[in-house]
C-alpha cells in the first residue's frame, strides 16, 4: 500500500512541473548563455526569471507554504517542480534558478553539444542532410526545438493550470493562470533572436501563430482533463479544472467552425465530451486525454497553420502579449 502511495505522489508531481528536468541532467543557464547571450538577456527580464529571487520573498508565498507545511520554500520538493530550476550535484539536489532555458527546451546535458556543433563541421560546410540529422539526433535525445510545438506547449501547460489539488484547496495557491499560448508566449517569453543574429526578436509567424493558438486550446483540454481525474473532492480545483476542460471545449467549437477545412478539432471536442467531468472518473478523464494528446500530435504533423487563416479573427493581438518584450538590436 506504501508504495503505491510513494508511486502515485511521484506521478503527480511529475504531471504538476515538467517532467522534461531530470536534475542530474540540467547544466544550467549559465551553460546556455556562453552561446546564447540575447536569449538570456530576453529571459532575464521575464518573470521566469525574478521569482527564483522575488518570490518566497512575498508574504503569499509565506502563507500558502505555511499551510502546505513547507518550512523552507527553496529546499523542498513542492514548490520546486514550478518555479525553480533544480540542479543535482554531488548527490544533493539544489535550486539554481527560475524557470529557465531547460524548463522549457529541456535538460541539457544529452543534447548540448550535438545540437550546436555543425556535425563537426563549420555551419558555411555542413550539408542539409547533415543538419537535419543533427537535428533529429538532438531531438531524439530530449531536446525541445521551437518545431515541436505541441512538446513546448505541453510544458507550459503542465505548470501553468497548477494541476495539483492539495496545492490549491490546502495551499490557497492559484488554480493555475489565464494562460493562452500566443499572447503569453510573444510577450516577455519572446527571444526568438538567435536566427537574425540578434538584430531582431522575431515575432510569431501568422502561420505560427495559429498553430500555436490551436494546440494551445487542445493542451488546455487535455490538461484539464486529466487534472479532473485526479480530482478526488469538491471543492475549488475539481471546479476550476472542470471549467477549464468546458471553456476550452467551446473555445475549440468556435475554432472548429473557422476552419471547418481541419477536421481534426472536431475529433478534439469529441474526446473532450467523451468523459464527465467529475470525480471518481479518473480511467475514462485519462483515456479521452490520450485521445486528445494523439489528435495533437497528429494536428502538429499534418499541418503548419497556412491553411488555417479562419482562425486569425480568434488570436489574441498585440495587444494582449503579456509583459513586455525585449527587443533584438545589440549583437549576439
Ligand atoms: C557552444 C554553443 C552553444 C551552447 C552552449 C548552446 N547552444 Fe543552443 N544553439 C547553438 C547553435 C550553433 C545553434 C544553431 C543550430 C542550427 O542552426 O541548427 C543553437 C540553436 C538552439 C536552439 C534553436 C533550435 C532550432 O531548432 O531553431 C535552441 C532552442 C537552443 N539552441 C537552446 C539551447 C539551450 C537551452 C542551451 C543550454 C542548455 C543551449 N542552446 C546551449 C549553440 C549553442
Ligand atoms: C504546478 C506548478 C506550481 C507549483 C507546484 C507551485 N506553483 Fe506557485 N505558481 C505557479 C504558476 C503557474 C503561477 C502563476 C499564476 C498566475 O498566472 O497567476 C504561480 C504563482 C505563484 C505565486 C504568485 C506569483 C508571485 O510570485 O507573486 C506565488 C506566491 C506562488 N506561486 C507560490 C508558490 C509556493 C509557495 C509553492 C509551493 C508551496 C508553489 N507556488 C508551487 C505554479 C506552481
Ligand atoms: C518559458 C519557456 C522558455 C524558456 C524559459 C526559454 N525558452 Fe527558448 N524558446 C521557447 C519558445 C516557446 C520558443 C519559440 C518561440 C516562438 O515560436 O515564438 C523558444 C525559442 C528559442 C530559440 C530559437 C530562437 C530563434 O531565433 O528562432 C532559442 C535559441 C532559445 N529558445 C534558447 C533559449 C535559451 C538559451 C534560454 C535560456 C536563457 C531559453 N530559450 C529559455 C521557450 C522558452
Ligand atoms: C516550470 C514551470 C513553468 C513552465 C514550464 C512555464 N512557466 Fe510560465 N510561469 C511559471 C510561474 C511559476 C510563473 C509565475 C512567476 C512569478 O511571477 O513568480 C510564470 C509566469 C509566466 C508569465 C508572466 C505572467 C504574468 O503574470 O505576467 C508568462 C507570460 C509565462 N509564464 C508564459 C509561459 C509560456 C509561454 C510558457 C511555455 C513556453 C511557460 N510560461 C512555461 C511557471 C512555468
């Protein structure tokens, strides 16, 4: 019985965080920047960022650990899947900084050096088959590239709904952000400044952009999903995991009717009804997200956004980015 409960904690907390840092492997943003110096000067103005500093500062932060019974917010397991950066060393584990490079593009140590050595040649000499190989080879050992949007989009999700209920109906923490991919990716995120050279930083294609949108709302439903099965009382997480899975099964109805040429997001609506959202339903919740999940791989395969302009009247604009961008013009 023990271990299962041991089992079952360590499967939360891998859904609640990302399951893309394995400590022993993260190098660090350090590591990233001697190459990467306009993406990490664009991260350092980000929220990501300052809550490795400003966060167990806040007096909510105070409480909600209080009542979660952490003691000391920078060394225990439950506040450190989210907003930190952990590093394993010497058998001790140990937070580096926020949410960083390898929260998101995920750790490093595996892929760091394929994915920036030309194949061992110089980047003028290297062939394209070579590249693509390079690539794939970087891929294949867990890097996550901007081309796989559904992997970096599940990331995001995987903190930002805050699918934990104890976090929330114990804790008081939020029951996780108005997150949408477009608007809170091209705002503060944004560093899209390595493939000009830092002269600029890049916003979104409007091909992008939409696919971003859309496998944003079918990660939303997911997600939810399978925070409502894990959902075992009635109280505020089960209801905003709810309301989440519902506004984003409406929000894919109005998409599916913009772009009724996609008819994949009917299939996404469909495994969004295809189990109630309530609790003790856990098996079925988790079967309709996997039915989610392979539409969304599948939506990520077959199509790149330039047949989906129905959907730009949908997308939030420029306006609506969060946070502030920094914009390219120094030198990499
Ligand atoms: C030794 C220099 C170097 C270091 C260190 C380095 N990178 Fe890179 N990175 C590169 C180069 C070179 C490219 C461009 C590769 C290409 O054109 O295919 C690149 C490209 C990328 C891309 C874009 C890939 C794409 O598909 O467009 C990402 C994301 C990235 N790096 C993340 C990271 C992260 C995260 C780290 C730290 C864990 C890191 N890099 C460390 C040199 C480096
Ligand atoms: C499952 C991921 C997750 C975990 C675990 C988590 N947080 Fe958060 N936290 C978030 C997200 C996402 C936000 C941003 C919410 C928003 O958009 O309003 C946030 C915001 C906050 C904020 C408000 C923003 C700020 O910095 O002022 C505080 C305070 C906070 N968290 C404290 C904690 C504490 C303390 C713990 C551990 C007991 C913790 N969090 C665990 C994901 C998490
Ligand atoms: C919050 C998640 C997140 C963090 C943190 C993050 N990235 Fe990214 N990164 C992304 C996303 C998302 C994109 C693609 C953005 C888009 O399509 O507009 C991207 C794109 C990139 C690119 C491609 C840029 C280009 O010009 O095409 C590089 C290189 C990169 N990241 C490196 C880094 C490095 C280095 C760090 C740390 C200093 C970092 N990233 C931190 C999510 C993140
Ligand atoms: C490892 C967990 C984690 C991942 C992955 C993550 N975030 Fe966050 N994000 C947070 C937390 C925690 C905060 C709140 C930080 C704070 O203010 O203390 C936050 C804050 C933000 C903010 C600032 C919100 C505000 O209130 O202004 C934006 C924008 C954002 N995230 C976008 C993204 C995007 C886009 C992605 C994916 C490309 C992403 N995040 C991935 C945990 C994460």
């Amino acid at each position: 019985m023990l271990c299962i409960i041991a089992l079952l904690a360590t499967l939360g907390f891998a859904a609640g965080g990302t399951g893309a840092s394995d400590a022993s492997k993260i190098v660090g943003p350090n590591a990233c920047a001697e190459c990467h110096k306009q993406e990490s000067e664009a991260w350092q103005g980000s929220h990501h960022f300052k809550t490795f500093r400003d966060m167990p500062r806040k007096k909510e932060a105070n409480e909600i650990a209080e009542r979660m019974g952490v003691s000391r917010i920078r060394s225990e397991g439950i506040c450190l899947g989210c907003h930190y950066t952990v590093q394993q060393k010497d058998n001790k584990k140990q937070p580096i900084a926020g949410i960083s490079c390898e929260s998101c593009h995920s750790a490093g140590d595996d892929w760091i050096r394929v994915h920036s050595q030309f194949s061992g040649k110089t980047e003028k000499t290297e062939t394209k088959a070579e590249k693509e190989a390079r690539l794939k080879l970087a891929d294949s050992k867990g890097m996550i590239r901007p081309s796989s949007i559904y992997r970096l989009t599940k990331n995001c999700y995987g903190c930002h709904v805050v699918p934990q209920e104890d976090l929330v109906n114990k804790g008081g923490h939020s029951a996780g952000s108005a997150f949408e991919m477009v608007s809170w990716s091209q705002g503060e995120v944004r560093h899209n400044t390595w493939h000009s050279k830092g002269k600029q930083n890049v916003p979104a294609n409007a091909a992008r952009k939409r696919m971003l949108y859309l496998i944003g709302l079918g990660v939303e439903l997911e997600t939810a999903l399978r925070a409502v099965g894990k959902s075992t009382v009635r109280r505020t997480y089960a209801f905003a995991m709810a309301r989440r899975a519902d506004r984003a099964r409406k929000q894919l109805a109005v998409a599916a009717k913009a772009v009724p040429n996609v008819p994949e997001i009917a299939k996404l609506i469909e495994y969004g009804h295809a189990a109630g959202l309530k609790l003790n339903n856990e098996r079925l919740l988790a079967a309709a997200a996997d039915g989610v999940s392979k539409t969304l791989a599948s939506i990520s395969e077959k199509y790149d956004g330039s047949t989906m302009a129905g959907l730009d009247g949908l997308i939030p604009g420029t306006d609506k980015f969060k946070g502030k961008v920094r914009e390219g013009g120094a030198s990499n």
